[in-house]
C-alpha cells in the first residue's frame, strides 16, 4: 500500500491537504471523496518506512513509539462512542486533533472503516502501530456490542504499561547521563588534554611521579591504540547485534539479564506485571484464555516469557490446568501461580491478574527507586575520583617542575 499527499476541499469549502494510504491514486480519490473531500491535487510519496517491510527490531520501535499515541487515542474514542457518536465521526475528530506519524496510519484505519472493513480488521491492516492483542480485544468488542465499553478498557491498560514503562524510564535518565558523561570526560582528558601536557613537563622532571607515569601509560595506550579499540568496540556492537537477532543469542541474553542481582527481580516482575495486565484485559473482554495466552506471547518482548507462554498457552489447550501449565513453565514466581490457580477457582481471573499487575508494578517502581538512589552516588564518587586522579597526575609534575626551575 502505498502513501499519497493531497490537496482538496472539505464539505465546508474550506482548503486542506494531508496523506492517504491507499493501493492506487484512483482508489485515494474515491476514499477521499467518500469522506466529502474534492480532490484537486494528489501525488504519490515516499512512506515513512522507505518502502521496506519492518524489520522486527524496528516494529518493536514502532510500537513503543506509538504505544503513547494509541493509548489517548482509543481513551478519546470510547468517550465519543459513549457519547453516540458514530465510529467514522469519531475517527474523523481524533484525526483532526492527531499530529505527526501517527495521523497517517490513523487516516489509513479511517478509510478501510469508510470502505466497509471492520474496526478490527482496519487496525490489523497496521502491524507496525498497533498490536495483536489491542486488535483482538476490538474485534471481541465489536462482536458483542461493546465496543466503547472494551475500548475503555484497552485505553486503561495502555495507560497502565505507560506509566510503568516511563517510570522506568525517567529513573535510569539520570545515571545513565552519568556514565555518559564521565566516559566522554576521561576519554578527552586522557587524550586531548594530558598528552601535550605531559610532553613538556617530561623535558623538565628527571622522574615523573607515580601518579603522573600510570595517568601517561594509560594515555599512551588509548592513542596508541586507538584503531584496535575503536575496531573492538565496533565488534562488540555487532556481535552483540547478531547475538540479539538469533533466537538462541536472544533467549541466552535474556535469561542472563534474568538470572543478574538486583536486575533480575525487577525484570522478571516488570515481566509478569505486562504478561499479567495482558490476560487480564483480554480476559475481562471475552477473549478465551488459550487465545489470551498466545496474544500475551506475541504482546512479550523477553523471549524466555514468550517460549514459557507458548508452552503454558500449548498445555492449556490439552486441558491442563493453568498453574500446572505456569508451574511447569518454570518463569513464573510462585506468587503469579497462586494468583493464577485462585482466580480461575474463584472465576475472578482479570480482578486477580489486575491486582498482582498493580502490586507488581509498585514494587518494580519502589526497586528503581532505591537503585537508583544507591547508583547515583556510587557513579559520582567514581567520577570524583577519576577526575582527582588525572587532577593529581597534572598538578604534581607541575608543582615538581616549579621546584626544579
């Protein structure tokens, strides 16, 4: 499908232009006419992917781009629909108030709806933007009538894995610019500020002081050598690419990530938070619980959670019970098990999932918290001293040099 930009008047004779995305010019034209629209100009244009299909790195990227986008966007729908607007006129509203990338897949859901598509099957005719599960909660929607009821219900849980997700965020910012900074600074004091430096004041001392000869040999080391570590570090960033884009790389790197202190924990709730948001939506929707489970595996971005939840989702079809299937799976904390085996007993699955996701999420948020108080420090007291060091290793030959003369 191809993007076309275009210029024409609306029903109120008004100017106005924008992009659709339709198969043929002709078939831009007549979308935009069944929405009112006299076409006076339209042009095909590049799209904003190159014309390429996404890889699956960058449709990630894509969605968490768009995850913000399309949480105020279906919040602001169910509000329309309650109010017995008609889904096109809804569409159109959020349209006009949309800005950027995420009008043109907004505008290509607007024609498929007016073309005679479903809701549903529009959104799924955007991969890239929206994702499985919000498609598959819109269809159970449209199904049973209520779809300003679900959609209400998927504006939630978008808004949920936001907060969590910019929580997360927002904490890491800071230290992450500390490191950051300090590489840069010891990198350009090492190899722009220290080696004229030291140069003269080798032509003056007999002897350089100790701090002043480890402060030059690692300087020596990182100029004479730069092209080795520059191809290291460019290696290691392939190999860390590759390693990340096979499955087997991908699922060692992420039991890794799982099995380190302090990151682990973090990771493995923020993990069943998502997993547990997920069904639990889904679940409250209508969605049957095999099907919930493989939208929450294709929703995962960890893929030692994806291989659990295609097990569990595989068990549970042959009739195992769920916490049989989550217990056997192994990437599941106990708590999440019980919570599991409870809700189904009780018939309260999405209530229970609701309240481990909640109580998960504050738990990961008070974690990030507390790291980052504790790594805030460390990483200043680490850049205080490798700035005093290469202070000390400047100032001393210095101050022998004045000595001397």
């Amino acid at each position: 499908m191809a993007v076309f930009s275009y210029i024409g008047i609306d029903p109120s004779r008004k100017r106005v232009r924008g992009t659709i995305n339709a198969d043929t010019p002709r078939q831009a034209r007549d979308s935009l006419r069944l929405r009112g629209i006299q076409v006076r100009k339209i042009s095909p244009c590049a799209p904003a992917t190159g014309g390429r299909r996404l890889t699956p790195n960058l449709r990630r990227l894509s969605l968490r781009r768009s995850s913000n986008h399309w949480a105020t966007a279906v919040g602001e729908l169910s509000m329309l629909l309650h109010a017995g607007i008609p889904l096109l006129d809804a569409l159109d509203t959020i349209i006009e108030q949309s800005h950027g990338s995420f009008r043109a897949p907004l505008l290509a859901v607007r024609d498929r709806v007016a073309a005679g598509e479903s809701f549903a099957q529009a959104l799924a005719g955007q991969p890239e933007w929206f994702d499985a599960a919000s498609v598959q909660m819109v269809q159970v929607g449209e199904n049973a009538g209520n779809l300003e009821e679900v959609l209400s219900q998927l504006a939630e849980f978008k808004q949920r894995q936001s907060r969590l997700s910019d929580a997360v965020t927002t904490a890491l910012v800071y230290p992450t610019f500390l490191v950051c900074f300090a590489t840069a600074a010891g990198l350009f004091l090492m190899t722009s500020v220290l080696p004229p430096l030291l140069e003269n004041l080798q032509e003056t001392l007999p002897r350089l002081p100790w701090p002043t000869r480890v402060a030059k040999a690692l300087s020596d080391g990182l100029i004479d050598y730069r092209w080795f570590w520059i191809a290291g570090a460019i290696l290691v960033l392939v190999l860390t690419g590759l390693l990340r884009r096979s499955r087997r790389g991908r699922l060692w790197w992420d039991r890794f990530v799982l099995r380190m202190p302090l990151i682990g924990p973090m990771q493995i709730k923020q993990g069943v938070a998502r997993i547990a948001m997920i069904i639990g939506t889904l679940s409250r929707s209508g969605v049957e619980l095999t099907r919930a489970f493989q939208l929450a595996e294709a929703s995962t971005g960890n893929s030692v959670f994806r291989d659990a939840l295609q097990q569990c989702g595989e068990r549970i079809a042959a009739g195992e019970d769920v916490a049989d299937a989550l217990a056997a799976s192994g990437a599941f904390p106990p708590l999440a098990v019980r919570v599991f085996s409870v809700g189904q007993e009780s018939g309260k699955l999405d209530d229970m999932l609701f309240r481990l996701a909640e109580d998960y999420d504050e738990q990961v948020k008070t974690q990030t918290a507390r790291l980052t108080a504790l790594i805030e420090p460390v990483l200043i007291l680490v850049l205080a001293v490798m700035v005093g060091f290469l202070l000390l290793a400047t100032i001393l030959p210095i101050l022998e040099a004045g000595n001397v003369l």
